[in-house]
C-alpha cells in the first residue's frame, strides 16, 4: 500500500500559499511519501495549477488531484489543464475527477446537479479521447457535441481515478478509471462497499485491478489526547458530513462521523489503522494530517511529529 499526503491551500495570505505548498511538496518527496493528493477546494486555489507548480520543483513523487469536479469545466478544457500539468510534472500526473456535490455544484456554482453518473460517464467518453492524442476529438453523446481539434498529448500514461462513493459510481469507475479516490470510507465500507464492486466492474472491462485510494485524517497524539485529535476533525472536516453521499457511504461502514474515521495515537496505533485498510483492500491512502494544540505553536509541533512517523509508515508499507 502506498502512504500518500494531502498538501493543500490551506486557509492564510494567498501571497504566501504558493511558498507554503512548495515547502510541503518538497518536504513529502524529500522523506520519500509516495503520492502528493492536492484537494480542490471550492473556495481556494486551482488544484491543477497547484500540482504544476509543485511538479517543478520535484522530481520522483505522485502529484495527484483529490478531486477536481468536473461541472466546473468543459471536458476539452480540463483536457487541456491535465494535459499542460502533466508536462510540467514530467508525467507523475494522477488525475482524480468527480461530480461532486449538490452544495458546491448547485448551491454554489448555479449549476444543475442531476444524473451525476450519466453526466460523468458522458464527460469521459470526451476526456478520454482528448487524453488519448494528440489528434482531433469528436464526440457526440447525451450530454456533449465536441469536435475540437487538440495537438496536445500525454508525455506519460496518466491515471485517471473517480470520486465514487455509491454503487452506480464504483462500477463506472471500474469499467472506465484507473480507481478511486474516496473520503469518509472506512475500513468496512472499502472491504464489503468499495471493493467487490469496483473490482468486479474492472474484470468484467478487461482493466487492470483499480487503484483504490482512501483519505483519512491523521495525528500522532500521546495517550489521553485522542478524544481531542477525533473533536477537532469533527470541528473542521465534519462540515462534508452534510452531503447525502458522503452520509450514504458511512452507511456502509461503521464510522458515524469524520472523528471516527482517524488514526489518532501513538505510532504503533496508527500503524495498526493503516494495515486495516491495506488489509481491506487500499491500494493508497491519503493522509490529512491533523495537529492539534492550544496555540499556533503547539499546533506546528503535532503537524511536525505527525510528518516524521508518517515518513517511517511510508517506508514500512511500501
């Protein structure tokens, strides 16, 4: 299983984000983590972007997006951004896309948020070909009618992964993606949700096993500080809670909130979550580290002692 790390624009200055992403990609390959997962976060910066402004300044890790929704943009537009990102990274581009949620598409954007799988399978026929150039791109389904020129290409094969949380969405990610990119799912919903029907969709297309890549918060705590670690991811991650998707999904597991899903201990604890998620078929997971303390200070020394133990985790599940 390999142990990736979530880098993201977190909240602060936009002038100094950039810096603070650069330092943290730099400080994931440096301690060999295997994959960087960037978020797209609706109200900050462009994970694409992102992931080609740390590509330049890296040379061996993953750069993966988790996830770029894909109503926000055309088809033959985010062809063109993966297809640009990925040169710039010299081909580590793992490209993780989804229809995400009626509070961001709908709510947010102004969008209609309506057969969210038709729509994503009617998106790929397009990506896919866009992705497979360089050449012309025609298209014509339900949702699409492109025929746009493209002379880009791919400077390496690049994995496509789905967001798929329900079982309509696991099986086109099987039949169609390289995997999936989940939040909110447990060692449960991955083993008896996630994984027969993901891979089942996979054999059934001929495809290769998918990559199955589950994000889950992470802080390295002393003894009695737990209760504390899994009370501050409900305070600012339980917020993705709300959506009916996610809710369904804990339905399959026996996590009821954000605070449940964490590895929250000493080392040997969190050590023993991660086998269970390996052991329930996680090809990856994506770690959120997730300090705590009373004070800036406090809270910059749990992020540092959480990054050398997942340094050594990474090494150990490899």
């Amino acid at each position: 299983m390999r142990v990736g790390v979530m880098i993201g624009p977190e909240r602060g200055d936009s002038a100094r984000k950039v810096a603070r992403m650069i330092a943290d990609v730099e400080w994931a390959e440096g301690a060999g983590i295997d994959t960087a997962w960037v978020p797209q976060i609706p109200t900050d910066f462009d994970a694409l972007t992102a992931v080609a402004l740390m590509g330049v300044r890296t040379s061996r890790i993953e750069l993966g997006t988790a996830v770029v929704p894909l109503q926000a943009q055309h088809p033959i537009a985010l062809a063109r951004q993966a297809l640009s990102a990925q040169a710039a990274t010299g081909g580590r581009l793992a490209l993780g896309l989804g229809p995400s949620h009626h509070w961001i598409v709908r709510d947010m954007l102004g969008l209609p948020y309506e057969r969210p799988a038709g729509l994503t399978r009617d998106y790929l026929d397009v990506l896919d070909a866009a992705l497979h150039g360089p050449g012309p791109v025609d298209v014509e389904n339900a949702s699409f009618t492109v025929h746009n020129p493209l002379e880009l290409g791919p400077v390496a094969p690049m994995p496509v992964l789905i967001a798929a949380l329900g079982p309509v969405m696991l099986a086109l990610a099987g039949e169609r993606a390289d995997g999936t990119v989940l939040w909110m799912a447990d060692e449960r919903a991955v083993a008896e949700h996630v994984v027969p029907r993901i891979t089942k969709a996979a054999e059934g297309a001929g495809r290769p096993a998918p990559r199955i890549v589950a994000g889950i918060p992470v802080c390295l705590c002393r003894p009695g500080e737990e209760d504390a670690a899994r009370e501050r991811a409900n305070r600012i991650l339980g917020e993705a809670e709300i959506s009916p998707n996610y809710q369904r999904l804990l339905d399959q597991g026996d996590a009821e909130s954000i605070g449940d899903l964490c590895a929250v201990g000493d080392e040997a604890a969190i050590a023993t979550r991660f086998r269970r998620f390996a052991d329930a078929g996680a090809t990856d997971l994506s770690v959120r580290l997730l300090p705590i303390g009373e004070n800036r200070e406090e809270l910059v020394a749990s992020k540092q002692r959480t990054r050398e133990m997942l340094a050594g985790l990474a090494t150990e599940f490899r």
